[in-house]
DNA sequence: CGTAGTTACTTGCTCAGTCAAGTCAATCCT
DNA sequence: AGGATTGACTTGACTGAGCAAGTAACTACG
C-alpha cells in the first residue's frame, strides 16, 4: 500500500513528521561531528577509523576491510587515512600475504588520541539520544531506523555502497 | 538521569539502536540526495531552496530569509544561489525597500523545474519512510525526531545556525 | 612462460562547503 | 550633517569528497 491510497488525512500529519525527520537529519550529525571537532579535532569519518583500528587485532585493518566497516568509498578513505598519517596516529605498510592489499595500523599515539576522544563522544551520544528518550522510544526508534534502512536498500537500483 | 545511572543491562540494546540510528543517519540522506541528483540534476540543498522560493509570494524571498528556512550559512545559500542562477532557474536583484536586502526571484524555467522534482521526491520519501513504518511508528518518529532536536538544542554551548 | 585481466589501492581534477575578510547600504549618535 | 557602527550579503583561500584515470601486485589461461 503506497501513501496515495491512504486517507487523506495523514498527509498533514506525515508532513509535520517529514519536517521534524528532516530536521533531526540535520542536526544531529551536525552536532556530533561538531562535539568531536571541537574536544578532538576528528571529523566523525576519521574517529570511526580511529576506533576500527583500536578495537582491531593488532590495531591493523586492510584498507578494503575500513572502508567497508566505515561504509565509504575506498577512494575517500585513502585520503583519510593519509591525513591520519600525517599526524602520526596510523601507518601504513604493505601486506606481506599479498601485496595488493595495503595494512592500515594504529600507532600508540593514535590509540591514545582515540581512546581519549571515545568518553567524550560516546556521553554526547547519550544526552543527545538517549537521555532525550524513554527506553520505549529508543526501542522503537531502532526498529523505526531498522524499516527505514531496509526500505532504502529495497529501492529498486539503489544501492547503498 | 543520565545514562550512567541505568541499569548495565541496557548498554548492548542501546548500542545496538545507535548502531541501527548511525546507518540510518548515512544512508536516508545520500538515499534521498541520490534520487534528486538522478533525476532532477539537484542537491537536496538546491531542491529545497527552488522549493521554498516556488511556495513564496512572487516567488520570491530575501537571501537571508532563505537561509533561515533551509538552515545554511549565508555564505553556502550563496553559492548555491549563484549556480542556480547560472542555470536560469534563480535571479537576484536588490531589495527596493532596503539596499542592503537581496532578494532571490525564481524564473519560470525555475518554476518549472522545481515542480517537475517535486513529485519524484515526495515519491520516494513515501518508499523510504511512510510506507516502511505503521502509522503509530510514523507518529512515534515525529515526537522520537523533536525530542532529539531539543536535546540538541539544549546541549551546553552548542547551537545549531 | 608470457600476456591479458582483475584487484586494491592512489591521485589529479573539479566541485561544494566553511571561515574570514571584504563591500556596500542603511542607521545611529552626537 | 557626517563619521562610526551594524547588517546583509559576497568572495578568496582552503579543505574534504567524488569520479575517473592511473599504477602496481597478483592470477588465469593458452
């Protein structure tokens, strides 16, 4: 059933939520990319490598392996890891298994430097979501969330990648 | 309360609905971006200014008018307005009223094309999202949406512009 | 054993976004 | 009236992301 053939009625109300949805949609990446910029000066795309790695064997990924953890192209990640490296929290070396493949590696610095933004990022998540919610909204919230992914994966031709 | 103050117990649940919320989060936008870029040539961002400007008298608004209503920088809605006027769908002139004013006026090639998005649009936020909740999820997002924005807003220093 | 093809990245180009510094018009304050 | 201030943009420099073309390491096939 599409939203055509519901009554009428529902498409004030669904307006009002699209609105609220896509006001949220804004915000709250905003706000926690905002948090670690600020307390850590990672975008919220360099801390989930950070954190990949950190909770990794050996503090080491293959590329390939982050970039589909972090959901993002191989191309992006390649330069932000190389940002990483540039600062001297991760390293890069070839795999001695096969040398397509490229180790990305924690440093101690950069297991320090994700360690300490971790408190701080995870208790901005708390008193944006969860403290805003009784534990029936955040229930119903991941199941919402669960719908909606699956709704966008079903779309015909798109995929996300 | 804070979290902290929560049974253990809940810690795993709630990581899993942050983890459902975060792919959500990604996904939902670059989904809905997708669509508009495929087919209508639009950023989500271009699309909701043509749209704005086409629901305005005259079909026309102030630059920073504008801005409050899509929740940009001054600067961003500039640019933007500066490529779709390099398309012939926005034009701008100072406001007689008030030198200092820049009025936006949408074209009629503008008009056009922003109504010819509309529908795929609204399309596919129906498949994404109403029509992959029930009724009672829908509204439950609505308030779940609010009550994460007011946090947000809430938030010790942080202010969204 | 050599060559064609595939895989796993990397990089040049271009574009959108931010930040800070301009510009220009109105207004305020003696 | 007239210099200082404020408001509303605009723009230049820089950063991050995507796309497409390149490169280097392996693999498969005749």
């Amino acid at each position: 059933m599409t939203r055509a053939d519901r009554p009428t009625e529902l498409d004030d109300e669904a307006l009002e939520t699209w609105s609220a949805l896509a006001t949220m949609l804004e915000w709250l990446p905003a706000a926690l990319d905002a948090q670690l910029q600020r307390d850590s000066g990672l975008t919220h795309f360099e801390y989930g490598i950070l954190f990949a790695l950190l909770k990794a064997p050996d503090r080491t990924l293959r590329m390939s392996t982050l970039a589909s953890y972090s959901n993002s192209s191989l191309s992006r990640l390649s330069r932000a890891v190389s940002r990483l490296e540039r600062k001297g929290w991760v390293e890069r070396s070839p795999d001695p298994a096969d040398g397509r493949y490229t180790l990305a590696t924690l440093t101690d610095d950069g297991a320090t430097h994700a360690s300490e933004a971790t408190p701080g990022h995870a208790q901005m998540v708390d008193a944006v979501v969860f403290d805003a919610l009784t534990a029936a909204q955040a229930k119903q919230l991941r199941q919402i969330s669960r719908r909606i992914t699956a709704a966008i994966r079903d779309e015909s031709g798109w995929r996300p990648q």
